[in-house]
C-alpha cells in the first residue's frame, strides 16, 4: 500500500464507537476507489493512518470481508476485492431474488411510516435528478429507496441478507452513468411506481415492477462496469 492511498484516511469522530468509524472509512475509501482493487491492507499501516489501534482494524476488516469487499487470505493478509462480471451476475440474481420476496412481503405488512420514508427518497430524487447530480448522490438515494422497501417486508432475516449485499450493490451503481437521458427518465417514476403499487397493496403490479426495474438496472450497470474493467485493464 503507498503512502498516497492512506493520506487521506483520516477524520475519526470521536462520538461513535471507534470500530464503527474505522469501518465506515475504510468502506467509503474503498467506494471511492481511494482504496483499488487488489491493493494489500497491513493493519499496521492502516492503524497507522488513522491514528488508532489495530484492533478496531482488524474488526473492520472482518466486517469487511462479510461485506464482499475485502478478501482475507491465510499467510497473506488481506486485500481490497476485485469485483467482476460474474460478481455482477451473482448480486443481481441474489438481489432480484431477495427483493421480489420483500415487494411481497411489503404490500402486506407496510405502514404508514414506510409509505412516507419512501415518498421522502423519491423527493430527494426529484430534487437532484438534474445536471449537477452526482454518482454518488445518486448511489446513495437508489439504495435508500430499496433500503425502505426491504424494512418494509418486516423480515428481519431477509434485511439481515440483504444488508450484506448492500455494499456491493452500492459499488457496482457507482459505475453508472448518471449523465445519461435514459437513466434521468427511468430512475424516478418507476421508483414511484414501486410506491404506488405497495401503497395499494396491489401484489402481481408490484412484483411485475420491481422485476423489470431490476432487469433493466442490471442492464445499464453492466453496460457501464464492464466499461470500467476495460479502463482498469487498459
């Protein structure tokens, strides 16, 4: 690991649990590609660079690990995974299976709250989906969103599933092109329809629905991260 990968790993709030804070760091540098794939992550060093010690480091990377992110290898310590397309493949199998259960779930068992943390997201949506939205930002609102919906299922195991994936999920939308007309006309209304369908409790529309949005999402993702691996690779 060089020294420029860990400069900027720093800024621990000392109001959370310090493992929590680590975590959350090496995660977002990871995200942000601070962190490469394949780049080997010595305790001592990322201890180091935080300005702790390499317990809370060691946590994080175990988290890590469960997470997709990191990969642990006996007598090699560990490293920053290597997403690839069959990863791809294998989060939105998985994902599409565990969402079409929470959809199911949710237009049985939602609440008023769920309803309005929902239509608070897809507000958030309307607000940014202009030229100045981020990949990030976007990430960060389409993962809410599905957050919302699995809550919703009121399955606790199913979020617990679904929690691990999440951090791969939110790597592989980072690779989208969110300057893209299609992407700005698809994002919000069917996410709304999502909504509109569960608030009904209209079960057939909502699976129909999250099934096609899911389809066409790994579409465009695929498009945009096997462009990114041939940049890597490049």
């Amino acid at each position: 690991m060089t020294n420029a990968s860990l400069a900027n790993l720093t800024g621990i709030q000392e109001r959370r649990p310090l493992a929590h804070d680590v975590l959350e760091t090496l995660r977002q540098a990871i995200w942000n590609r601070q962190l490469q794939p394949g780049i080997r992550l010595r305790e001592e060093e990322l201890a180091e660079a935080l300005n702790v010690s390499r317990g809370p480091v060691r946590e994080a990377l175990i988290q890590l690990e469960y997470e997709g992110l990191v990969i642990r290898e006996q007598n090699r310590g560990a490293s920053v995974a290597r997403l690839e397309r069959e990863d791809l493949d294998e989060v939105y199998s998985l994902r599409m299976a565990l969402e079409k259960l929470a959809v199911q779930l949710a237009v049985k068992n939602h609440n008023d709250s769920h309803l309005a943390q929902m239509q608070v997201v897809l507000d958030d949506m309307r607000s940014v989906l202009d030229d100045t939205v981020t990949v990030q930002r976007a990430a960060d609102l389409d993962v809410s969103f599905h957050e919302v919906v699995i809550k919703s299922a009121q399955h606790k195991r199913l979020y617990h599933f679904w929690s691990t994936l999440r951090p791969q999920i939110y790597i592989f939308l980072l690779s989208r092109n969110v300057a893209n007309a299609d992407f700005r006309e698809y994002m919000l209304p069917w996410h709304q329809d999502i909504l509109d369908a569960i608030r009904d409790r209209h079960e057939k529309r909502a699976l129909e629905l999250i099934e096609t949005h899911l389809e066409a999402a790994y579409t465009r993702v695929l498009v945009s991260y096997e462009a990114f691996l041939g940049s890597e690779q490049s």
